[in-house]
C-alpha cells in the first residue's frame, strides 16, 4: 500500500484535526477511538509554501498552484489492477490515463497507446503530474490523500482489501469531501463525480500550516511538569 502505513495514534489525529476544521466533531468509525473538543479554524489563511510529501520531490518558495489538464492519474500498486485498466482503458480510449505502478518494465515509461501510458515509481515524476492532472485514483494511504486534498485533486479511492487502516482513511476522506470511496477501479462513476466536486483547498492548506504549533503544543504539554 505504497508504504504508506502508519502508527494508528499517528494516522488518526490527521484526519480527526482535518474534520474539526469543518466542524464536524461527531466521529463516526472505530479509527476515532479518542474524544477530541472542537477548536476553532486557524486565524492565519497564509498558505503553506512547502509541497506535503515524504520523498515525493521539494517544495519551492511560493505559493503552490494546481492546474488542471485533461487527464486522470493512477496509483495503484497491485499487478492484478493494471488488467482492470487496460480494459477500462480500451472502452473509453478518449480518456488519457498516467499509470504508477510496481510492475517491472524495461522502459522509464510505456506507452500503451496514444492516452495510456505506464509509469515506474518515480517521486518526482508523481508530483509533477498529481499538480497538473484532473483528477485522481489511488489506494487510501494517508500521504495520498492529503497531497490530493492540499492540490484539490479529486480523488478515488480505493482501499487495500482487509487493511482496517486504509479503509477508516477512504471512509473520513468521503466524508470530507475528497471524493469517493470505492471497493474496485469504478471509473465510470467517479467521471460523474468529478464535475461536481468542490475542494476547499485555502482551509485545508491553513490546516497544515498549523501543524508545527499543533506539534509544539503537544511537546509543550506532555514536558510540563506535573504539579
């Protein structure tokens, strides 16, 4: 699941924080095992400059803007998906698709046909298209999902099966607006999806703007003395 896993404390607080954010504290899955108090927004709008990642690429002074050109990224790490996408693919051949996936090949990239095209992991490379991309799909990893959040990339996401983290990680994305939860590579209905989505993109950024005081204020609380 792209290595993406996470300690469960470490994986929950993200996504807990990110709903308080639109004041929805009535946590609803067994990932929000601990009570938690509605906060207020952050005051600040200032948008972070730096590109949320782990070794996906580095972030340049600036604010970071997402373009959006007619094509859809893939991220999906299981050999037995890429059947699925060529033969979606070859139904609806209109539609460009950029492919990441673990399968060994011999070129850095192959191109199936004109709008489908096979990519080795590459970091950098992934970044460089999840800026420009319309949309994407992926597994539930926590990374994933915030990178598409902080772009406002609309996503589908398809969970590893049997992976209890990943699936609380699609349920909270939904219900945050981060696009649709799916048990397989359902393309159809997420191009329906797509046009309707709405990314709020300024509130998730403040969000992870927050993060270093959020951090601090934990370091400062659990070093204080006890009286």
């Amino acid at each position: 699941d792209q290595g993406e896993h996470l300690k469960a404390g470490e994986r929950g607080d993200g996504i807990r924080q990110a709903k308080e954010l639109n004041g929805d504290v009535n946590l609803t899955t067994a990932a929000d095992c601990n009570t938690i108090r509605p906060s207020s927004p952050p005051s600040t709008t200032r948008l972070s400059s730096t590109t949320p990642r782990r070794g996906r690429g580095d972030g340049g002074e600036g604010e970071i803007r997402a373009l959006d050109q007619p094509f859809f990224l893939i991220y999906l790490l299981k050999s037995g998906l890429r059947e699925q996408i060529v033969d979606w693919h070859k139904r609806h051949p209109e539609v460009e698709l950029h492919c990441f996936t673990d399968q060994p090949q011999d070129a850095d990239e192959f191109r199936f046909d004109e709008t489908l095209t096979f990519h080795p992991i590459s970091e950098q490379r992934f970044l460089d298209l999840m800026v420009r991309c319309r949309g994407m799909i992926a597994t539930a990893g926590y990374q994933t999902l915030c990178e598409a959040m902080y772009y406002g990339k609309p996503i589908l996401i398809v969970p590893v099966g049997n992976h209890f983290e990943q699936a609380c990680n699609a349920h909270e994305a939904e219900l945050l607006g981060a696009g649709l939860g799916a048990t397989h590579f359902d393309l159809d209905r997420f191009l329906e999806y797509v046009p309707k989505h709405k990314a709020d993109v300024e509130r998730f950024r403040a969000w992870v703007a927050e993060a270093p005081r959020r951090v601090l204020r934990v370091i400062e609380t659990i070093a204080k003395p006890s009286e």
